[in-house]
C-alpha cells in the first residue's frame, strides 16, 4: 500500500513538471506566471494527498498487523494448550506401558519357575513309569508262575466272567426298567385306546381290484362290442379301462388300475345299456356327462368327510383330491373311510392327552392324502401327500405328520406318533382288512420259526390271529433275566423280516416244575 501511494506521487510530480515546463514554453506572457502558480498549487496539493494516503497506508498496515499478531496469538494458545493434553496422555501411557512392562517381566519370571517345575515333576514322572512298568512285569511273571496261566489266558477267563456278570445286570435293568414302564404306562394306553374304540365305529367295504357291470341278457355283449369292435374300442379309449367280455353270463368285467376312471366306465356302461343306444358318438357323450357326476360326487365326499370331522378351511383343491380316496381301497379297506376314521381316533387320543383337538382331526384326515395320486406320482405315498399338503399351504406340523406316519421321515412331535397309532388301529381292528388264507397262514408259520431258532426254545404258538407270539423255554437252560432279553431280540426280529400291520405281542414264558413221588 504504501509503495502504491509513493508511485502515485511520483507520477504526479513529474505530471505538475511536465506541465510546467509547455506553459513556460508557450506562454511568454502574463498567463506564464498564473500557469506557474497553478502548477505550484497543483503540485501542493498533490503533495498534501500523497501524504494523507501515505498516512492512512500506515495506519491500515499497523492495524492490519495488530489483527494478524491477535489471531496468532489465539492460534498459538489453542496449539499450546493442545500440546499440554498430548503431552499428559502421552505421559499416562508411558506410565501404564512401564506399568505391564513390569508385570510380563514377572509374568516371565513365573513361566521360568514353572517351567523348571514341569522339567523336574517330568523327570519324576518317567522314574516312576519305568518304576510302574518294571513292578507290573515282576508281578505278572510271578502269577503266571504261581497260577500255571499266561496273562493271555486269564484275561479272557476275566473277560469272560465280566461279560456274564454284564449281561446279567443288563437283563435286570431292563427287566426293571421295562416293569416300572409298563406299570405306569400300559393303564393309560388301555384307557385311552378304550376310549377311542368305543367312541368310533365304521362300515368298510370289501376290496375291489375290478368292477362288474350287470346285463338284462347275453345278447348285450353283442352290441357293447359293436361291428368290428368299434363300440368296445370306443368306450376303452374315451375311459381308459379295459374291457372284458368272457363267458361269464350276463356281465361284463371292468378293470382299471385307477378306481375314478373305472368308477366312470361302470356308470358310463350302465347308463348305455338303460339307453339302448350304443354307438361311439353316443359312447362319447355319455362318458363325459358322467364325468362331470363323478367330479361333483368327489367333490361332495371330500366336504362331507371333511364335515363330519369337523375340519375346516381346507382348500377345494385338497378336498377334490381327498374325495378320490373313496374310490380308493387298501387292503380291502376304503382310504376315505379309514381316514375319517383314523381322524376321529386322532381326535380321542388328543383330547385325552389335552392335545389340540382339531389339528389332530385334521391330521389324521389327510395323513393318507397321497394315495389319491399314488399311481401317478412316484414315490411313497406318504412323501406324496406331504407334499400335495405342503403346495395347497396347510400347517407345517401337518405335512410332518403326514410325512411321517410310515416314518419316512423321522417324528418330530407326539401329533406324528397319534397319526401313527391311530393309523394301525384303524388297519389292525378285527374285520377292517382281509388277507389271503395262504398269506395268513405263512405269517403265523414264519413267527413260530424265528422263534424256534432261539436256544432254549421248547415250543412258540402263534395266538390271537397272529397278533401275539407265545413262546415257552426250558427253565434250566433260560433265566428269567435272559428271557427278558430273548423277548426283545424276538420282537426285534421280527420287525426287520416281516410285514404286518399294527403290533405283534412277544411273550417268553420260564417257568421250573418240581415233581416228587409218594411211595408207600
């Protein structure tokens, strides 16, 4: 600033000369001397503001400076201030660094003693293990001599014994075990099985592999089979079921792997011969009229069965499915009526157990869902209808029950084990399913035969239609503790080579006679 106000004089004072210098050449006259006090003036005044501008440049620079030595200070206050706090934390840290450097220091010296400790209990610890291992081979060397045996041989006599004497605790445990067990368990299964057969009774119907039409007289085939066949052809393809017409007298045998499909072609065929028109257009019409009335019935079994149970909230599309079980038997037995049966049994059982009532219904209702599609679906059936249970979104502890009612997949709550128990008194109830006399009779010959391999074994007899395996052993050969065990190796046994429904009841009979004579 203040060089800025020197130029500008300078510039002015040569400006007044310059000036000065062209009116004294010009003007020779009066006016030279006006001009010349003008100039004087001018130069005066230029003088005097370079002056003031001269002093107000030092007074900015002066005030200037005291504002910039003020922030300085401020600043250099604030960085000594900060310098203090770094210098004390700084000075903490030191401290507390002398401070573990002390205690590793001692920590060291600590590890040093105990190592040398360890060393010298090492040391102690090998004298005595060679002092051990020689002590063990005088003493063994002296028994073998003493006893005539190797150490070998006395092991397995020991070995031996020990076995017998852990075999025989464990048949005592078990014996024990199994009789506080049934003790409080068994009068509770009886009441609550009780309680469920009682409250249920079902009609079942007996099974069905092939259905059969009736006919008003022989000459009926005649025209079922039509020229050339075309009319028998016509109704196999539009039903999917054979057709077969023998010398059975006045019927015609259907047969069908899927029961709707078979359950159309009889209605079907039925209603053709009440028309007397027999022809492929009208074979056509009629197949499909009838398969809107099976549809509805399926649809009406499915929510009557739901009704009756109770069961709400099911989507139609499951109830459809679930109406076909009734076309569907197993082992004789209807699976829409052996499903609202085993609900109802599910339903029982949780009422007694305070479970919830309903889930269980519902359970036991779906549970044999799969077999509805069983012949159209790979798979077992219970994977099958957990599955068609889990995509129409019912309960997640639904689809495991139904998942694991044949124990596919493992149980996973007491609902499953329910489903399951009410599962088998549904198929093992007398009268609920028929088997072949040959098939019947060949179980009972296989329980009698995996019994009679046992050692000890005098007589099994099979009682109860197979439900209960009778087996009587030889006192002196049995003990009582052993027959626990061969009672539970029995049933094992049989569970992993036969297949049967519901339980098979094992029991082993022991008993000692003593016979003495009178003479006289």
């Amino acid at each position: 600033m203040v060089v800025k106000v020197t130029l500008i004089g300078i510039v002015s004072f040569l400006a007044g000369a310059v000036l000065t210098f062209v009116l004294k050449g010009q003007v020779n006259s009066r006016l030279a001397e006006e001009a010349e006090e003008e100039a004087e003036k001018i130069i005066r005044d230029t003088r005097q503001r370079s002056e003031n501008l001269l002093m107000e440049a030092n007074v900015e620079a002066k005030d200037r400076l005291i504002k910039m030595k003020s922030e300085f200070d401020a600043e250099t206050n604030e960085t000594r201030l900060e310098l203090k706090g770094l210098d004390k934390r700084l000075n903490q840290k030191v401290e507390r660094l002398d401070d573990r450097q002390d205690q590793v220091e001692k920590l060291e010296k600590e590890l040093s003693q105990r190592e040398k400790q360890i060393d010298r209990d090492t040391s102690k610890l090998t004298e005595s293990h060679d002092e051990y291992h020689r002590l063990i081979s005088e003493q063994k060397m002296e028994l073998e001599k003493i006893s005539g045996m190797t150490s070998d041989e006395a092991k397995g006599i020991l070995m031996n014994a020990m076995e017998d004497d852990a075999r025989h605790d464990g048949a005592k445990l078990i014996k024990r075990v199994t009789s506080e067990a049934r003790e409080s368990a068994d009068k509770e299964a009886k009441k609550i099985i009780a309680t469920a057969i009682q409250r249920y009774a079902g009609d079942f119907v007996a099974e069905r592999t092939v259905s059969v039409v009736p006919l008003p007289n022989d000459e009926m085939k005649g025209r079922i089979i039509g020229r050339e066949g075309r009319n028998i052809r016509a109704l196999e393809a539009a039903t999917g079921i054979d057709l077969i017409i023998d010398d059975t007298p006045e019927a015609v045998i259907l047969s069908g792997f899927n029961p709707v499909r078979r359950e159309v072609a009889r209605l079907s065929l039925a209603k053709l011969i009440n028309d007397g028109r027999i022809h492929p257009a009208r074979i056509e019409e009629v197949v499909k009229t009838v398969e809107k009335e099976v549809d509805q019935t399926i649809k009406e079994a499915g929510d009557q069965a739901a009704f009756d149970l109770g069961v709400h909230g099911i989507s139609n599309e499951l109830i459809v499915v679930l109406g076909r079980l009734k076309f569907r038997t197993s082992y004789a037995q209807n699976v829409l009526q052996h499903s609202v049966e085993v609900g109802f049994l599910c339903g029982v059982m949780a009422a007694e157990l305070g479970l919830n009532v309903k889930l269980a219904k519902r359970m036991g209702l779906l549970h044999d869902i799969g077999k509805a599609v069983d012949h159209e679906v790979e798979g077992p059936h219970a994977v099958i209808g957990a599955n068609l249970a889990k995509k129409f979104g019912e309960n997640p502890k639904i689809v495991q029950g139904i998942a694991a009612h044949h124990e596919d997949v493992p149980p996973e709550s007491v609902y499953d084990l329910l489903v399951q128990a009410a599962d088998s008194l549904s198929g093992a109830r007398p009268g609920a399913r028929k088997e072949l006399l040959e098939n019947y009779v060949k179980r009972l010959d296989d329980l009698e035969k995996i019994a009679n391999n046992y050692k000890g074994v005098a007589n099994s007899y099979a009682i109860q239609a197979g439900r209960e395996l009778r087996v009587i052993v030889e006192g002196d050969v049995v003990r009582d503790e052993d027959a626990v065990v061969m009672s539970l190796e029995i049933a094992k046994q049989i569970e992993e080579t036969l297949t049967f429904p519901g339980q098979i009841r094992v029991t082993v009979i022991r008993e000692t006679r003593a016979v003495g004579y009178a003479n006289k």
